[in-house]
C-alpha cells in the first residue's frame, strides 16, 4: 500500500476515533457533523482513485492502477460507514451514487484492459469513463449540498474546529475534481475541460480564501496548522504551475507529453501529502 494510501486511513481512523467518543457525550451536534465529514470525505477520496486512474492511462506505472483499486475499496467502507451514521436517511441518494461508482469503475477497468492488452486507449472508453466520473461527482455534489444544509440547520452550535474540518474537505474534493479535468484535457484534448480545470482552481481559491478568514485559523494554538494550510497553498501553485506548462507542451505538440504529465502528478501528490498532513493536524486538534 503507498504511502497516500496509508496516510489516508490514518486520517481515517482518527475521524472515527474522534467521533465514536463525541458521539457518546456531545449529542447532536458531533453526530450531524460526522455525516458530513464522512460524505465530504468520500467524495474527496474518490476524486483522489479517478485522478489515479487517469495517471495510469496517461503514463502506464503500475502503481497507479493499485492506489485507483484501493480508492475504490475504501469508497465502498466508508459508504457503509455514511449509511450507518445517517440513520439511512439518505438512502435514495447513496443507493444512486453506488450504482453510478458501479458504472464508474467498471468503465476504469474497461479502459485498462484495453491499454493493457492492446497497448492502445480508444476514445469511446475514455469518453464512457469521462462521462461516468461526471455523473457520480454530480450525484455526490448534490447529495453533499443537502446534507452539509442540514448540519448547519440541525447543528447550529457547530464548533469552530468542525466547521474547519467541513471547509478543508470541501476544497479537497474541489481541487482534485480539477485534477480530473486536467487530466481529462490531455486524454480528450476538450477545450471545456482545460477552462474546468481553470474554474475549480479558482473555486479552490475561493474557499481557501473562507478558510483563511475563519476564527480558527487565527486561535490561539494553531501555528503548527497555519503553518501547513500555507504549505497547501503553495502546493496548490506548484500544481497549476505544472498543469499550464503541460496543456502548453500538449496543445503545441497536439501529443500527450510524458515528462510534464509525471511533473503534474508528481505536484497532484505533493499537494494530497501536504493535505493530509493537515488534516490529520485539524482532526488531532478536534479530540
């Protein structure tokens, strides 16, 4: 298992630790706030395995295609995990986003088999893909809209560090939903996903900006966390930085180019490694 991998069940185990105690003494407020954590997390993660995926039919290292499978594995523990702390009250929506994973994955499997005995990837795949990992990240949008609603009207005394934790995993989701398109960019050559790219940088942007401006950055205690949020954003500069002169490369030679692509991923890993470090720091602050 790599290290992206293990670092992230690590936040994982603290999130449940965390709120397995909170659950026992806190009442509602913890309880709403976990279903949150766990959606926003799921769709965070499951953007991290479709960003392997394409990194896999895009440069071919092995390594890619195991952490996309591994993705996928912890997607369906922690779906079981949402279900259960939701009461099922969001049964009708998570049954949908299951199917569309289903339908996601099997294309993802589709598209390896075919580069991996054919040597080849036919657009056909890659548009089935493409258009599966659209409609899940559309469904877990609209399914995270209504429950992150409903923590902020069941749970208004939400603690400041909870709020911090929401925000942070909203901006991941975001900024590697634009990893995809990225990537897609290359695989496709669509001028829309290179100006979607651009737009979740800037949605990204955005919510960093919120985060910033949150009380909790600014308390007492949290230089260590200050600290590693600036180290994200520059990581998040470094990774645009490479994205540019990849689609750059790309649109002047109209062929994928191979070392600015691994030059993007390697800058997609540095910013998920710095990710988690902070919130593993942010969970660790919430105990």
């Amino acid at each position: 298992m790599g290290r992206k991998v293990t670092l992230f069940l690590s936040v994982l185990v603290l999130v449940s630790a965390f709120y397995g105690a909170a659950l026992a003494s806190a009442g509602q407020s913890s309880g709403e706030v976990r279903v949150a954590v766990v959606l926003t997390s799921m769709h965070a993660d499951l953007m991290e395995g479709v960003e392997e995926a394409l990194a896999y039919l895009l440069l071919g290292a092995v390594e890619e295609k195991q952490e996309f499978l591994e993705k996928m594995k912890t997607f369906d523990e922690m779906a079981a995990e949402f279900a259960q702390v939701s009461g099922n009250r969001y049964a009708a929506g998570l049954a949908g986003i299951m199917e569309s994973k289903g339908k996601m994955q099997d294309a993802a499997l589709k598209a390896f088999g075919k580069l991996e005995t054919e040597q080849k990837i036919e657009l056909a795949d890659l548009l089935n893909l493409e258009n599966a990992v659209d409609e899940l990240s559309t469904l877990l949008d609209q399914l995270a809209a209504g429950v992150v609603m409903d923590v902020h009207t069941r749970a208004a005394d939400m603690l400041v560090t909870e709020r911090a934790m929401l925000q942070l995993l909203l901006m991941k989701a975001d900024v590697l939903e634009g990893v995809e398109e990225g990537f897609g960019y290359l695989l496709l050559g669509d001028g829309e996903e290179r100006a979607d790219f651009l737009k979740k940088m800037d949605d990204f942007d955005q919510l960093a900006g919120k985060f910033k401006r949150m009380e909790y950055l600014h308390s007492c205690g949290k230089e260590g966390i200050a600290v590693l949020f600036y180290e994200l954003m520059a990581a998040k500069e470094r990774l645009v930085v490479e994205a540019l002169s990849m689609f750059a490369n790309f649109e002047n030679g109209k062929t994928v180019p191979f070392l600015s692509a691994r030059r993007f991923e390697l800058a997609v890993d540095g910013l998920t490694m710095v990710y988690e470090q902070l919130l593993m720091e942010v969970l660790r602050d919430m105990k």
